[in-house]
C-alpha cells in the first residue's frame, strides 16, 4: 500500500494556480503591519515566473494608486476639489490684468492673496496625504481668515485708487471711476467665493474627521492618553505651517509697501525670513525627536518674534510713525494680531509637547514615518528574501 502511493504521487502532476491568480492582489488583513496571505508556495515548480508576474502586476497597481493616494475616499475628493476651483478662480480673478496697477500697494495685495489661496491649497494636499484631522479642521480657519482680509482688501484698494488719482498716477480724472468700476465687481465676487468654500470645506472636514479617527486608532492605538499626545503634537505641527504664512504676508507686505523704513531695519527684516523657515523645521524636529535644548531654544525665539510684532504694532499706531503704514495699517494690523495670537498658541503648544516627552509617543511617530516610506511596497509579495506564508486550508485531490 506504501508503494501504491508513493507511485501514485509521482504519477500525480504538479498543480499551479490558474493565470488569473496571478493578477489579483494577497488578501490582507486590517491590522496595521499584517504580512500578505498566500495560498501558493513561489518555491514550486514555475515559482519564478509567478514571483516576476506578481511583483510587476503588484508594482504598477501600487504606483498608480500612490499618486490619487490621499483622495481615496469620497470627502477627501469633494475637501480637496472645493480648495482646487477656490484656488483656481480666486488666482484668475486676483491675475487679472486689467486689476494692474502703478502702485505697489494693489500689487502687493494681489500677489500677497494669490500666494495665500495656493499655499491653502498646498496645505490641503498635505493634509489630506498625512491624514491630519487638526490640520484640515486649521485650514477652515485659515480660509476664514482669508475671508475677513478680502473683505478688508475692497477698503484697502479703494482708498489705494483715491490716493493714485489725488497724486495724478491716471492720465485722465475718468480713468480712476473707470478703473474702480472695472475692480469692483472682482473683489466682490472674491469674499462671496471663499465664504461659500469655507462653508463647504468646514462641513467636508467633519466627514474627514470621522474618517480619519480610525486611522489614528489604527496608528496610536486605543490609549486615551496618547491619543491625546498625539493631538497635541498634530495641533503643534499645524501651527507652525500657519506661523509661516502670516508671518511671511506681514514682512512682505512691511518690506514693500511701508515706506520711512531705516536701512538697518529693512535688512534686519530680510534676513528674517530664511531665519524664521529655519526656526519653523527645527523645531518639528526637535519635537518629532523629543529634543528638549532644542525646543528650550526655539521657545527662547518665539518669545523674541512676540516681542517683534508687539512692537511692530505699537508703531503702526504712534504718532510720528503711522504715517509711514497708512497705506497698509488695516491689513497690516490683521496680519499682526493673527501672528501674535498664534504665536501664543504655539508656545503654548510646544509646553505641552515638552511635557509629553519620554513617554512613547516618539515611538509611534518614528514608526509611523517608517510605515509611510514602505507604503509603495504595501501590496507587494516581497518574495526576495522571504516565503510567502502558506495557506492554512488543505486541499484534498
């Protein structure tokens, strides 16, 4: 009976699976950091020629998801298409070139609202990718934000016309009815359009955080306590994406439009903008790595920069001095409450984080930058330097 089967195996033929198991993708399971399940053995007979099908049918599936990765799901796409047609037709309206002007000031205006809609629309993009609930919930705010100051851009133009027609910059007195007739409408339509998006993104956030709350459950686990490290650190790291910006529109806007300035102050100013993107990286840094010199002194120089825009704002206001930022108080005074404010909150924050250091969380953030570099390979065999597990089931012939 021994012989019997023994001929009876080698009579048998080697079995493969079927060609259309070689398109579809191991079966996974929800659990982050799960290995693929494989119900074949590449180590058999043709395990080479699977192995090759497998990684090119793996690789190019991964890639083309990898691109439209961070709108996979249906309220990221309506979050991140509501940002693009704002972006899109605010940028339109804002480049017109009938909106052209000889003075700086309307030129700074536009160029200042340009580059804010599309580092909105790159903050989403960001967002949406890192799956950062406080961040998108931050950019419903930042748009807010962008509504008041569009609002406060009608003012600010209007008076900028009068000051270019009192100073004879239009040819003809007609020009300057002309030319504000021909703006009006513009930035008008400009507040309507960003408070209709702002409307719908703040709804599409709410989605997103009921989406994303099983993302980070998935990541931090089901700890209260470091679910809410982990808040805090997403709530630092957003601050200081929107540090940049405000404080970046208030030196461009003080560099360019403010006149009477000193030439020591003018290249004090300069010189702080590479420092300040500087501070800003560094200071992620040190709290992702739980540095505390380094966050000790980057919160030595948020105290500093406080201090700066408290005096910048007290000369917008003095007597011997407001006549050098008439021309931009208004929005420069905007751009520096926000500043201060968040400013405050980051230091804040970084306290905060400062007390969570040493106790797991910068575990769970390495680990989950580790995660991200190997999403590419995520639906891979990886049948280099290991076997694929085998199938528990058996087969009977």
């Amino acid at each position: 009976m021994q012989f019997c089967g023994v001929a009876r195996s080698r009579e048998s033929p080697t079995r493969h699976p079927p060609d259309l198991a070689f398109l579809k993708d191991p079966r996974r399971s929800y659990l982050a950091g799960s290995q693929p399940i494989s119900s074949f053995d590449g180590t058999s007979n043709g395990g080479d020629q699977y192995r090759d099908r497998a990684m090119v049918s793996s690789g190019a599936s991964s890639s083309r998801r990898s691109l439209g990765s961070f709108v996979s799901t249906k309220w990221a796409k309506m979050f991140f298409i509501a940002v693009c047609l704002q972006a899109v037709i605010c940028v339109a309206f804002e480049a017109n070139r009938e909106l052209e002007s000889q003075s700086r000031t309307i030129q700074t205006f536009l160029t200042l609202f340009i580059f804010g809609f599309l580092y909105v629309l790159v903050l989403s993009w960001d967002a949406l990718r890192q799956k950062n609930t406080i961040q998108i919930i931050g950019l419903c705010v930042a748009n807010l934000a962008l509504f008041v100051y569009t609002i406060i851009q009608i003012d600010q133009i209007d008076t900028s016309i009068v000051e270019l027609g009192n100073g004879n910059a239009f040819t003809e007195a007609a020009m300057k009815d002309d030319f504000w007739k021909l703006t009006r409408p513009f930035l008008i339509t400009i507040p309507v359009i960003i408070g209709v998006t702002t409307f719908a993104i703040g709804y599409f956030s709410y989605q997103l955080y009921r989406e994303f709350a099983w993302d980070i459950l998935k990541q931090i686990g089901a700890d209260y306590r470091m679910k809410k490290r982990f808040l805090h650190y997403q709530i630092y790291i957003a601050l200081l994406k929107f540090d940049f910006f405000f404080f970046l529109g208030f030196t461009v806007q003080f560099l360019v439009i403010v006149t009477g300035k000193r030439e020591y102050e003018f290249g004090f100013t300069t010189a702080a903008i590479p420092v300040t993107i500087a501070i800003l990286l560094f200071a992620a840094f040190f709290t992702q790595r739980e540095n505390r010199t380094g966050m000790v002194a980057v919160i030595l120089l948020y105290f500093g920069a406080l201090a700066y825009f408290f005096f910048k704002l007290v000369r917008i206001y003095q007597a011997h001095t407001e006549k050098n930022y008439m021309a931009v108080r208004k929005s420069l005074t905007a751009f520096a409450v926000m500043t201060i404010i968040l400013i405050i909150l980051t230091i804040i924050n970084a306290f905060i984080c400062m007390s969570n250091f040493g106790q797991g969380l910068k575990d769970h953030l390495i680990k989950s930058k580790a995660h991200d570099l190997e999403k590419e390979d995520a639906n891979s065999y990886q049948l280099q330097d290991q076997k694929p597990q085998l199938s528990s089931r058996m087969t009977i012939d």
